[in-house]
C-alpha cells in the first residue's frame, strides 16, 4: 500500500483501518484517500482509491480486519453496500484493476439506507437496491475513469442525487464512536456511557440502530486494531502489558479476543505484518 498526500485526517481522528500483512499489501496495490465533497462531509471520512496490475502474476487474497464503518463499493466482482463487519475480509486481487469506496462515518448511514443499519451488519447488498440504477452507471464510470478525481466526482454526483441529513439520533451515535476514537481509555461500556451522559440501554439502542453492532464490539474493534498496528511496527511485544494498556483484565483474554477477530494469535500477527516478499517494479503500474 502507497498512501499518497492527498488527503489527511484531524489528528484526534482514529480510524481503524487493519490492513492485515501490510508490508506484503505495499507490494501489491496503490491506495489513496480523498475527502468527499462538502455536502457530504457529514456522512463520509474520506473516498479509497485502489489499483493493483497482477497481470502475469500469481493473484493476492488481500484480508483486512472488522471495522465499525458501512463502506461502499465500487469494484469488479465486489460492488455492493458492505455493514460493519465482525470478520475478517478477504478478497482475491488478479488481473489489472481500479475501484473506490466510500467510508461512511459511523452511524451515519441510516439516512441512506432508510433503516436500521443492525439489518446490514456482516452482510453486504446490492448498490442499486440502496442507490437505485444510478449505482450502476456510477460504477462504469469508476471503471473506466482515467484518473482518482473522475472517480470521485462521479460517485459524489451520486451520494448527493437524493440529499438526505443528519438525523440527531445519527449526530449522536457518531458522537458516541468518535468518543471511543479519541479517548482509548474508554474500555467499557460504563466508561462510554458516562462520557456520552446516555444510560447503557439508550446506548444499546443507539448503536443497533444507527451503527449497526453493539457498543462492546465498537470498543473492541478499537482495541484490536491498535493492538494490531502496534504489533506490525513494534513486532515481538510484552503481551502481558499490552493488554494492560488495552484494558483487558489477562493476557490470555486479549490473546484470545485477538484470535477471534484477526485469525492468528499475535505473535504470528506480528512475524507476517513485518515479513514482505520482494518483487520487481510494475514499470507501466497505474
């Protein structure tokens, strides 16, 4: 993965991204971020633009760690509205290939999909049964556009065909995660319930309703995902203390938790993030 400068997030802003094997992931693909236009800024984090060219060479099964956020996307054999996920997602890279996607803040989904974002969770559906026929023409579009900024603008025009806003409840909800985002010493619900003034229950509400999986899972996959960036750049670590930092009450808990979530235990999360094979340059890569 090569992440251009095209664009940066607030700092306080804390994404988990959880490209799983990252070093090996550079070799493979070019990804770049762009913000969304500013009608919709209250909806989206940013658009990715990804290219690989694997022509002559053996296909990648890319996976990337659960995340709390819908993402839409625009690819050969995997465009579709994707909810949160608690799995692992994997997905085979072949042939020569552009796509984008959409990430959508969480909790500010609802709008668009006109109900509960809990009935999208671990699955994904159709782009025209949530954007209509537009979403198709859309997707050609990406397909053939010849540059990032085609892309983006095309699938712009579409989020933006039918406005929709910010429902306080869904103003709330993304409130309730970015608390989480900022502060990791939120490890429980209690803690996230006396930082957002809400009662556990009304919390519970919120996230099915508008994110789509319940508050414990969301302080997980924050957990996780750090755990995850700080085993790919620190490799051998004190698990021990780790899952102090994380607020796990054991080690074998947070071992466990991790495996659950990534696959591996950390010790092998760690050999394979920090291992990269070597492969000659694409000399015509887009």
């Amino acid at each position: 993965m090569n992440e251009r400068d095209s664009y940066r997030e607030p700092v306080a802003h804390r994404i988990p991204r959880g490209i799983v094997d990252e070093a090996t992931a550079r070799t493979m693909f070019t990804l770049t971020r762009h913000p969304p236009a500013p009608g919709l800024a209250d909806f989206v984090d940013y658009h990715w633009v990804l290219r690989w060219d694997l022509r002559g060479k053996p296909p990648h099964q890319q996976r990337v760690l659960p995340n709390l956020a819908v993402h839409v996307t625009f690819f050969p054999g995997a465009s579709g509205v994707y909810g949160p996920a608690r799995d692992v997602f994997s997905y085979c890279l072949e042939g020569r290939v552009q796509g984008l996607g959409v990430r959508f803040r969480p909790g500010c989904f609802r709008a668009f999909l006109g109900g509960p974002v809990r009935d999208i969770a671990d699955r994904a559906v159709p782009l025209a049964d949530v954007f209509g026929p537009g979403a198709l023409q859309a997707a050609e579009s990406v397909r053939t556009a010849a540059g990032d900024a085609q892309m983006v603008s095309s699938i712009d025009n579409l989020l933006l065909a039918n406005p929709v806003t910010l429902s306080p409840a869904a103003r709330q909800a993304a409130e309730a995660v970015e608390s989480i985002a900022q502060d990791p010493g939120i490890t429980r619900v209690a803690q996230l319930c006396a930082d957002t003034g809400l009662t556990t229950r009304s919390v519970q509400r919120l996230f099915a309703e508008h994110v789509g999986v319940p508050p414990k899972w969301a302080i997980r996959i924050y957990r996780l995902n750090d755990a995850a960036q700080q085993l790919a750049s620190e490799g051998r670590a004190d698990y021990a203390g780790l899952a102090v930092r994380l607020g796990y009450s054991d080690q074998s808990h947070f071992i466990r938790d991790f495996r659950t979530v990534t696959g591996q235990s950390p010790a092998e999360y760690a050999r394979t993030a920090r291992t990269a094979p070597e492969r000659e340059p694409d000399k015509d890569r887009a």
